[in-house]
C-alpha cells in the first residue's frame, strides 16, 4: 500500500471514531472537503457544517457507541470500510425519543478522496434494524413460530 492509500485509510478511519465515537465532530473540518456530501440510507447532507451535524446527532443518540473496524480496503481514491457498532439509545433518534434499549448494528461505508481529502461518504446499514431495537418500529411476528 503507498503512503497515499494509508493516508486515506486513516482518515475514513478518523471518520468514525473521532468525529463519532469521541464526540469530535470537528475533525470534519481537518478530514473533509469544504463541500463533502454524506449520504446516508437515502439522506443526503452536503457541507461540512451539515456532516458534523450528522455526525453530532448520531453521538447524541448514541452517546457511548463503540464502533469496531473489521476490515478496510483502499482502491484508487477510494476507501471502504466493514464496521459493526453497539450503544445505549438515549437520545433522540431521527424523532424516537430514548428507549435506553442496547442496540447492536453493522454497516459498510464508501469513501471517495479528493485532493487528500474526504468528498464523499455513502453509509450502507439497517437503520431498519436500529428502529426495530429501540422500539420504532415493531418487529414482524414470523407464522407458526
């Protein structure tokens, strides 16, 4: 890998667990492009203001999240991540108020560099699944079992 590719990595990795995990969303103006776009399970926030908003909500939610790296690769300007996560639901959540419930989810993200820096974060994982745990959204009940 060059010293290029390890650059990257180490700034999508910063991406989450600093400006996520530590609560420090303003290592998006250090890691990011002025005019980063996020995109998030068919969300879209554009700026860097909005990233650190986003990234500021989901610690908000999710104030002890610990998000683990399973595995990275770096290809030309990109980088993606395999990462899984689990937290205590105990702030608001896209409009569901604390349920206090642990919640355990896993997610790949795609991470696109230009000039050295992160453009654009597309942020793959089941939000479907996070509704169901904290209560959101009920659970089917699966027939005759």
């Amino acid at each position: 890998m060059s010293t290029d590719d390890h650059k990257m990595e180490a700034l999508a990795h910063r991406w989450h667990l600093e400006a996520i995990q530590a609560g420090h969303p303003e290592v998006v103006d250090a890691i990011a492009t002025p005019d980063v776009v996020v995109h998030a399970n068919s969300q879209e926030v554009r700026g860097r203001e909005a990233a650190k908003q986003l990234a500021s909500a989901l610690r908000a939610a999710f104030p002890d999240v610990q998000i683990t790296h399973h595995e990275a690769l770096v290809a030309g300007d990109r980088v993606a991540i395999r990462w899984s996560s689990a937290a205590t639901h105990t702030g608001d959540y896209f409009g569901t108020p604390p349920s206090g419930k642990q919640v355990h989810f896993a997610g790949l993200d795609l991470f696109h560099f230009q000039d050295g820096k992160i453009a654009e974060v597309w942020i793959a994982y089941d939000n479907l699944g996070v509704m169901q745990q904290i209560g959101a959204v009920r659970q089917p009940e699966l027939a005759g079992v």
